[in-house]
C-alpha cells in the first residue's frame, strides 16, 4: 500500500504512469508496505492464470526474494524506477524515503534488486542513470543501497508514519531502527537465477524469463 500524500500523473508515453508525492514526505518516512491487500503468487500460480492476466503481471507486479510475484493492489503498481531513487527497501516488504520529496516530486524505487527477467531501458534521465536496468544489478550495488539505508533509518522515530498499521512486520521495522536487529541486506533481495541481456522493457516480469541457477 502507498502513503496517501501521493496521487498518479501520466509522464510520457514510454514511462506511462508514475506516483507524485502531494505533500512534503520527510525523510525516514515508510512510503510503500506490502501489505494484505496486495497479491502474492507463485510462479505456478502466474502460469496457472488464464492467458489474458499474463500481460498485467508481467507490467505491473515484481518478483520478490523468494521468487513470488507480487502484484500490489492499488497505485503503487505505478512507481517508476530511478538510479538514483527517492526510496530504498528496508527488508522486501518495506520502502522508506532516504531523502524527503517535496510535493509534485515523482516518488521512485530501485528495479534493480527486483528479479527483472533481463534489460529494461531506463528513462529516469538522473545523472548517475545506469542506461538500463538489469535483475542482477542488486549484485554489483547492495553495498551502496545498504548504507544509504543504514544513513536514513535513524530519521525514522522522528516522521510521521501512517504506513505501518497496514504493514506486515512493523514490530521488526522498529527492531531494525533502533538497531536491536540488523536490517537485511539487499543482496539477499536477488532471488537467484540470472536476469538475460534481452530487452525486457514490455514485459519486464515475464515468466520462466530468468535463466535458472544457484543464488
Ligand atoms: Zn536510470
């Protein structure tokens, strides 16, 4: 589920859609949980679909860690990647500003740690855009999206946080800030298999498009 200070806008007939923030969305602020409206699947379950949900899936929902398919209910279906996005994961289930987005900013995540069956081209027009977006690019950069993290998560206690009565684990989230736990890496995000070098970008969830292999 998305915070409610975002509203959908049309960008660009090769984005589609994005999500813009209404308000000033502080820093540390929970912007995205998974929460139990959204739709988790299995693989076999995808494939078990009747032809025509395929193409929904394979736009809209992404592949978690434990190489499920989740397909959120409401308009954060609709956030966009960035190189270098307003939001970050905190464990797969939660995204959290590392930085504050002012009002009519497009709120963006990283596809990066998402289990893209292979290339998608990026439009997000950053300087540090990487060109194109790989499923595999979580190996070459958790370190870097780590200590982003690690530097924004103390700014939690101090926001509003209206996300976390729908999210799953809001008790592990505060374990996480207050350092009783250590946050998860985004390395262990990568679902295993290998993202192919083919341009994905109509389909970049497609099924069996993952070459498979060890983690
Ligand atoms: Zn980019």
């Amino acid at each position: 589920m998305i915070h409610p200070d975002t509203e959908l806008r049309f960008i660009s007939p090769e984005v589609g859609h994005g999500v813009f923030a209404t308000k000033l969305i502080p820093r540390g602020t929970v912007v995205w949980v998974l929460c139990k409206l959204d739709k988790v699947m299995t693989a076999a379950e995808v494939e078990a679909l009747p032809p025509a949900y395929q193409p929904i899936v394979e736009r809209f929902a992404y592949v978690d860690n434990a190489g499920e398919y989740v397909l959120c209910w409401d308009h954060g279906r609709n956030m966009n990647h960035s190189c270098d996005p307003t939001t970050l994961g905190v464990g797969p289930d939660i995204e959290m500003a590392v930085r504050d987005i002012l009002p009519g900013e497009e709120i963006t995540c990283e596809y990066g740690g998402l289990n893209l069956t292979g290339r998608l081209k990026c439009y997000c027009g950053s300087p540090k855009c990487r060109g194109t977006i790989s499923g595999d690019d979580v190996l070459q950069l958790w370190q870097t999206w780590d200590q982003r993290v690690a530097d924004t998560i103390q700014h939690a206690p101090q926001v509003a946080q209206p996300m976390l009565g729908f999210a799953r684990n809001a008790q592990q989230f505060w374990a996480w800030v207050h350092g009783t736990d250590k946050a998860p890496s985004h390395r262990e995000y990568h679902a295993g298999g290998t993202s192919i070098a083919d341009d994905v970008s109509n389909r970049p969830w497609a099924l069996r498009g993952r070459i498979a292999g060890g983690k």
